[in-house]
C-alpha cells in the first residue's frame, strides 16, 4: 500500500458576514448591508476558486466567529485565534506545518478575480515564505515552509508600509522571504472602482455589482 504523502494546506482567513461588522471602511458609499453581502460573495467565490486545488492542497475556513455562512463548504473550519493580526497568521501557519503540511498558505478574503496563476506560484515559494503583494502597500496571501515566532514584530498592519515592514522583520528573524505576483483588495471606497474593470470575477462576486449598479441607477 502506498503512502499517502502530506500536501499544502491553504487557509482562508474571512470575517462572518455581519452587517456593521465587515467591510466597515465601504459604509461611506454602501450600507452595511450591503458591504456585508460583498463580502460574503467574495468568499463564496473566493471557496469556490480554492475547491479547483483539490486534492493537491487541503482548504480550510478560518472565521473571526461561529457562523454557518457558506453552507457549500465542506472543508474543516476553524476559529482564527486571539490576538492582532499578526498573532492569528502566525497561529494558522505554525498550525498548519507542526501538523505535517509542507507549506501553508493564508489567503484574505478581499481580493475578487485573483487568478489561479497566483495561487499556483505562491504554492512554489522555494524559500521560507512567499507573500502576495496588494496594490495598498499589504499583501493578500503569505505563504510559509517555515515560521519564527518574531516574524511579525513591529509590523504596522492595514498601512502602506505592511508588506515591507513584514519582509523586513520576517528576514530580521532569520527567514528567507520574497514576493509573487501582485493583486489588489477592496477595501476602501476607491477600490471599488476596480470590479467595473474585471472581467474574471466569480458569479456571486458579479451578481453583486449587477444588483449594485441596478440600484445606483434607480437612486439616480
């Protein structure tokens, strides 16, 4: 019989679609309700994409709480752990490897048409970690073969200077560090202006912007 050898496992990090809660830099031109259901189809199609890398990589499902938002996933789900940031990356990644994945990946659940390519060439980090930079100055996946518990310190997270305030201390702590392809997230109001120009979006994604654009019009 042969063994079966451990593969990736690729988390994505998502917030419970809560209105009020999620995506709370967007309420200056959309309602939380709104904002929230954006979020929740990006991660519908966000789970969606990642399915297509089975059994090559496991998916999980980290949520910031319980919810049984995105009941069509059948991976495991998990509670991200306590702590900013940088402490629940950390905590998922070392996770992940002390249970025998030979790399992890974390992905955000933010970045709407990110091309399986991108997925594909963080999988190859060659180094210690690979991180996916986004058009804000933060990175919207890091990739890890191996972890240092200060890997993360002094980081200034949701700025400009995230990814490379993140390289540096990652390198500062003895780990080999590089980057992948760029994205983007949606984040700010700005961002949004991005989806009009995409034509790879996922179906929950684009039924989104169809019924968004049907309502500005009819305000108009």
């Amino acid at each position: 019989m042969s063994e079966t050898l451990p593969v990736p496992r690729i988390i994505l990090f998502a917030k419970a679609p809560i209105p009020g809660r999620v995506k709370t830099r967007l309420h200056s031109v959309l309602t939380p309700s709104a904002a929230a259901a954006l979020h929740e189809a990006m991660v519908e199609d966000t789970l969606s994409l990642l399915s297509s890398f089975s059994p090559l990589a496991t998916v999980e499902l980290h949520t910031d709480v319980p919810t049984s938002a995105w009941p069509g996933f059948k991976g495991a789900r998990h509670l991200q752990s306590a702590g900013d940031l940088g402490l629940r990356l950390l905590s998922a990644l070392q996770g992940a490897l002390e249970a025998g994945s030979p790399l992890a990946l974390i992905l955000g659940s933010d970045s709407p048409g990110l091309p399986p390519g991108h997925i594909e060439r963080l999988l190859d980090c060659p180094g210690d970690l690979r991180l996916g930079p986004a058009a804000d100055g933060g990175y919207y996946a890091i990739a890890a073969r191996r972890v240092h518990s200060a890997m993360f310190a002094g980081v200034r997270w949701s700025s400009p200077h995230t990814l490379d305030d993140t390289l540096s201390s990652a390198r500062s702590a003895g780990l080999s560090a590089d980057t992948g392809d760029a994205w983007f997230d949606i984040d700010e109001p700005a961002s949004l202006a991005r989806l009009h120009e995409l034509t790879g979006l996922g179906p929950g994604t684009s039924a989104w912007l169809a019924a968004w654009r049907t309502s500005a019009a009819a305000s108009e």
